[in-house]
C-alpha cells in the first residue's frame, strides 16, 4: 500500500482544521480519545503489569534458592550426618541454633528422620510428625534438595515459636518450605526442614515495591474460595489489608487453576491486576500471588494528557478559516484511514504486513514506527515458533539416536542452515574423543576428532561458542573444520553440555551469514538440547546397563566384564600388569542348608562390605555369581596380588556371625597379566578360576597364585 501527497507538517494542517470545527467537534474528540486510549493504556499497563507479575515471582523464589544452598550445605556436613545417624538431638540442636543466629530471616529449622519423625528443633520440641505434604518424602525418596510453597496450621508453628503464631490472622499460614536429604553412607538416614513464614510478613510486598513501584497481594486459603490477605507491603495508603477476602471475580479464576489478568474492584476501587495461582507439593491450589495497580492513575494520565492537547487545539481553532476545512480533513483522514487498515489487518493475524507513507511528516514517521513495530512482533513471532519446536522437539523421545536426528533436522531448518554434524563426547580407550553420531548436507565421511583437535575439539575444550568465517581455498582449514567438498561461509561450533558436562558438540554451517536473531538463537537451542540429550544418554545407560547387585552393592557381572575390557585394553597400552582375584566362600551350600538362605545373604553381605573396605579407588569388585566374588587389581603384580588376597581374607575370617558361632573362609585364586600367558582377559579369568579350584582341592582357606608355566603356587 502506497501513498504520496504534498509535504506539509500535521501542525499546520491541524491548526487551520480545528479553527473550523472548533467547540462540538473537540468536545466529541476528548470524549473519543478519553475512550479509545484510555483501553489502550489500560492494555499497556496490563502488559507491565504482567511483566512486573514475573519480577513478584522472581522475588518470591529468590530467598528460597538461598535457602536451598543453605540447607544443602548444612546437610552435608558430616557432623550433622553423624548426629542424624545417632539421633543426638543436643548436638542437632546446636546446628539449628547456629544456622537461626547466622540466617534470621528463615522462621523455621528442623531435624527429621526418614520417617519423617521430628529429631530436633531450636524450641527443644521433638518426637512429633512433621507432614509437608509430599516435600519431605521426595527429598528423602529421591535424595534431592525439593521446595514447596505450603499452608500450615498454628498449632504446627507453635511448636517452633509462639512468636510466629503472633503475625497469623487465623489458624492458617502460608509458607516456603526447603527440604534438604541427610544422607548416612549410600542412603538417605532424614532431612533439614527450613521454612519461611509469608503470613503477616511485609518483606516480599516491600522488596517488590522498591523494586518495580507497584503493590503485591499474596492470597492463601484452601479451598481457594475461603483465601485471605496473607501478605502485602507495609505502604501508607495501600490497596490491599491484611485479612481482606479475595475478590470474587478473581477467585472464580484462580480455583479454577487459571492465571487471571484484568480490572477487579477492591473496597469500591478498581483496580488493574495480575495473579498466578499457588500450589503446594501435592498441585492443590492454596491461593493465589499477584501485583495490581489502582485505575484511577491510568484515568488521571489520560485526562491530563487529553485536556492538554484539547485546550491547544481549541486556542488554535479560533483563527482558522473554515473554507479549507474540507481539504484537511481529506488530508489528515488519508493517511489515518491506510494507517488504520493496515492496523486492523495487523489485529487479525496479518502479522508481515506494511505502511508506505511518503508525507514527509508526523505520520510518514507513524508509519515508519508502525513498520518497526510489525517487523519486531514478526520476529518475535518467528522466535517463539522456533522455541515450540524445539520445546517439542525434545520431549518427543528418549531414544538417543532418533533424538539426535530430530535434534540436528529442527537445528538446521530453525538456524536457515545447509550442513549440520552432532559430536558426541565419548571415552576411547580411556580418552575423551568427540565421535560424529549424525551429519546433514555433506556425504563425507568424518573421522572421530581428539579434544583440542580442530574447532569441534577446541569448542569442546573452551566450553564456549565460536562462529568462523571459512576462508575460500583454504582446502587444510576446510578439512579442519569437519567438512569435506562443501564451503560454507559462515559455520558455528557449539559446545553442548549440562551441569559443567561436556555432551557433545554441535556444528551448523550456512551459505550465508547468520543473523543476529540466529546466532542469539544457538545460546537457547545449546541449553535446551543439553537437558534432552543428557536425559536419552543416562536413559540409554540406564536401559543398556544395570551396573550393581542388587544384594551386596558391589558391580555385577554384565559391569565387570565391561571394565575388565577396558582394563585389559589399558594394560597393554600400558604395559602394566593386571591382576584378577577371583574367590569362593567355603562350605557355603552347608550355610545356606543349615541355617536358611536369609543367614547365607548375610554372609555375602558382610563379604561384601570387606572388600569395599580393603579395595582401592581403582580396583573393580563385583559379585561374579553365587557365592562367587572376582576384584581386578589394576598395575598389580602377582605377589601383590596375593597380599592383598591374604589381607582380605583375614578379614573376612575374623569376623565372628553370632547364629553361627563361627565365621567363614574363602578360597581364592589369583591371575596376574603378564605373569600368565593368555590371549585374553576371559583366560585371565579361567586362569585364577583354576587358581581357585586348586585352593579347595588342597584343603581350602588359602590363596593360590597361578604359575608362568601352568603350574599353581
């Protein structure tokens, strides 16, 4: 749509218009523009108020990520564990006391065991059951640090201070909750309980007004219909009071776990709001936190700024001759009427459309803006297009390898780009390399690349994105690159990796240069893709291998067969020796028959935890099948080898089981690389499984090295 008229500035044309029409039709033009901006306005301000509705809430998580590092840390002391463990509630006590003294602004702090049964509080109150809804059962089940927004009775905040039940207005509180797993060797033996009290407090509602200028209103209730005032801030003249009932209209929508933005009215005022429901750790619906700003300054704006430009208006009208009204008006509504069409088509999804206004005045620049305007919301649109079908992208599987191809087609059509490869950062023989797991737009074939080793290697190493415009006829530079009979111009090397764990790398290349828009745009695909390909990989791990017996915690056979393989690979690498201990417990069938299969477990049990206790970081132990127990000793000679054997089964010996009266011995065999010629790790281990066989046949509880020459010592 083009327009084209002579250049003279709206300021004229205007004072020589309104001269004319002067009294009816700017009383009809305040009343139309009071109207028609003052829904524009509201509109706006509801958009910023939406916008301020995230800060709230940015706010509102900000204490609790502090508390979770707290609680974290004070968790893991092992003082803590070791007064969990023993349930010393003095001592437990006195961390409590030192983390209220050094963190005053978190109400509550508790010990709990993994039944959840109160161990310490400040107050000295204990024995009780301390119910968070499903907070402290995920923490202790899945031995992670949770959170949850929860409301509590003042019977519960009681037994910490009767000062906190002072700042409740009923029987009911709000709170945020962090639970942090104590764990007591490889389980999780309870948790610290730290909470913050929201009911009464001005402190969220102040930083949120001192920080964005508007007012916040935290609701809790369950169910929704019977919430309150809980908390808001602590201002002269504010909209909200402690202990106000939510409004209806805005209670209709948030029971209904809806988010609600618009006009309420609050003590005869209305008032411009946005909410977002609240729900505790089970998804109940438990209130509702929201910021609001009164209608009446939105109006105030719109009458002041109207009532100015009305008053100049009519002062000029006066002087104006009537006859060219007739032609301004043709002249000012032109360029209205285009500007509104194309707003109105802009309204019903016609996003790329465009104004072309040649005026050489305020509404070539209109125009001007209204193309800005719609060029950035069609960017927006194309950029929120493309993070839906990434979001989609990554939770359609967790198959590793279809993920990676889905992965690399929506990379590659998001970023406009021709040629595409996914590395995966994968151990070679005990080093890290960077295998090509899927291509796009190159037939070559690419060859597993080092850490370091070209731009892939040198993103990998770097952790951090490099964009490289490719040399022409720099055919070396080309190889380096990955890329073998193409020339992109432009190619991005992106590391992928989650919580400091190199994944991967993904590399894009185009005929073209990237746009701002696309390169801002591989930051976001970076972090998003990490999350689904760390999930497929420690999915496919854990479908492909279950690396523990489930009994004893030591490796299980399908385990140990893949890192003797890599050991064995390693040692002659190396040129180190490697040792295997292969054992089997005496007369254990005559345990198991005399004193039932539950004694022989506790054997094996107690095996077990020696061996944890005498290997070394780099020994691998494994249950090998029934009463059966093989640990690789790598860089280990045969005598060696035997030492630690003996040690081990001393150990295993000494230990007195009161059912039986007696403990156990074992006998083991031993098989040390070089020492026994074999070709392969499976006749090491046939070689210390005959070790072992020559142990029993010659009165069992000894250790047998086998031979260089067949023979056994």
């Amino acid at each position: 749509m083009k327009l084209y008229r002579p250049k003279i500035g709206v300021g004229p044309k205007t004072w020589m218009a309104l001269s004319v029409i002067f009294w009816v039709p700017i009383v009809g033009l305040a009343a139309v523009l009071f109207f028609f901006f003052k829904s524009i306005v509201y509109e706006e301000t509801l958009g910023s108020i939406n916008i301020h509705l995230k800060g709230a809430e940015g706010v509102f998580s900000e204490r609790r990520q502090v508390v979770e590092s707290l609680a974290a840390e004070a968790a893991g002391r092992q003082e803590v564990r070791s007064a969990l463990a023993g349930r010393d509630e003095a001592a437990l006590r006195s961390v409590l006391l030192e983390l209220g003294k050094r963190n005053p602004f978190i109400d509550i702090w508790a010990f709990v065991d993994d039944k959840q049964r109160v161990v310490a509080r400040r107050s000295g109150a204990s024995g009780d059951i301390m119910r968070l809804g499903d907070t402290i059962p995920n923490a202790i089940t899945q031995g992670d640090v949770t959170s949850s927004v929860e409301l509590v009775s003042t019977e519960f905040l009681a037994r910490e201070s009767r000062e906190l039940t002072e700042r409740i207005k009923d029987k009911t509180a709000i709170a945020q909750f962090v639970v942090a797993p104590v764990r007591g060797g490889d389980k999780v033996i309870g948790a610290l309980v730290a909470g913050m009290v929201l009911s009464g407090d001005p402190w969220l509602g102040n930083a949120v007004y001192e920080r964005y200028g508007i007012e916040l209103a935290l609701f809790a209730g369950e169910p929704p219909e019977y919430s309150f005032l809980h908390a808001t801030a602590s201002l002269p003249r504010s909209t909200w009071v402690i202990g106000q009932p939510i409004p209806e209209k805005l209670n209709f929508e948030i029971s209904l776990g809806r988010p609600f933005s618009g006009i309420v009215t609050v003590d005869g005022r209305e008032n411009l709001v946005a909410f977002e429901p609240l729900k505790d750790s089970r998804n109940r619906i438990i209130g509702a936190l929201g910021v609001s700003m009164p209608a009446k300054e939105i109006e105030g704006l719109v009458l002041r700024t109207i009532a100015k430009g009305v008053a100049i208006a009519a002062l000029l009208g006066l002087v104006i001759a009537a006859v060219v009204t007739f032609f301004i008006h043709a002249d000012i509504t032109r360029p209205m009427k285009l500007l509104v069409e194309a707003m109105e088509a802009f309204g019903r999804g016609e996003i790329d459309i465009s104004v072309d206004l040649k005026t050489g005045d305020e509404f070539e620049t209109l125009g001007s803006g209204f193309n800005v305007m719609a060029q950035g919301i069609q960017r927006r649109e194309e950029r929120l297009k493309k993070h839906n079908e990434v979001a989609k992208l990554l939770m359609s599987t967790l198959n590793l390898q279809e993920l990676l191809e889905r992965i690399l087609d929506i990379v590659v059509e998001v970023t406009d780009s021709q040629l595409g490869i996914i590395y995966l950062c994968e151990n070679e023989g005990g080093e890290a390399v960077l295998s090509p797991r899927v291509r796009y737009g190159t037939a070559s074939e690419l060859k597993t690349l080092k850490i370091d080793s070209g731009y892939p290697g040198r993103a990998a190493r770097d952790m951090r994105t490099f964009i490289v415009a490719t040399p022409e006829g720099a055919e070396a530079e080309l190889m380096e690159l990955g890329f073998a009979k193409v020339t992109p111009r432009e190619v991005a090397y992106i590391p992928l990796s989650y919580q400091e764990k190199l994944l991967g790398v993904l590399v894009v290349g185009s005929s073209g240069r990237y746009s701002e828009d696309e390169v801002q745009l591989f930051d976001y695909l970076a972090s998003q893709i990490s999350i689904a390909l760390d999930n497929a990989i420690m999915h496919q791990q854990i479908q492909e291998l279950s690396i523990t017996d489930a009994l004893t915690g030591l490796y299980n056979r399908r385990y140990l067969n893949k890192r003797l393989g890599e050991e064995w690979a390693r040692s002659l690498r190396h040129k180190e020796p490697l040792s295997i201990f292969l054992s089997d417990v005496d007369n254990f069938k005559s345990v198991n028959d005399t004193y039932g299969h539950d004694r022989g477990d506790e054997v094996l049990k107690h095996i077990a935890a020696t061996i944890k206790k005498c290997v070394r970081k780099e020994d691998i132990a494994a249950r090998y099948g029934g009463e059966e127990f093989v640990i690789v000793l790598p860089d280990t000679k045969g005598e060696d080898a035997r030492v630690f054997a003996e040690r081990v089964a001393a150990a295993v010996k000494e230990h007195k089981f009161e059912w039986m009266g007696r403990g156990v011995t074992m006998s083991i065999g031993i098989a040390c690389l070089p020492e026994v010629k074999v070709d392969s790790y499976d006749d090491l281990v046939q070689a210390a499984d005959q070790a072992m066989y020559r142990a029993k046949v010659t009165g069992k509880d000894r250790v047998v090295v086998k031979g260089a020459d067949g023979d056994d010592a």
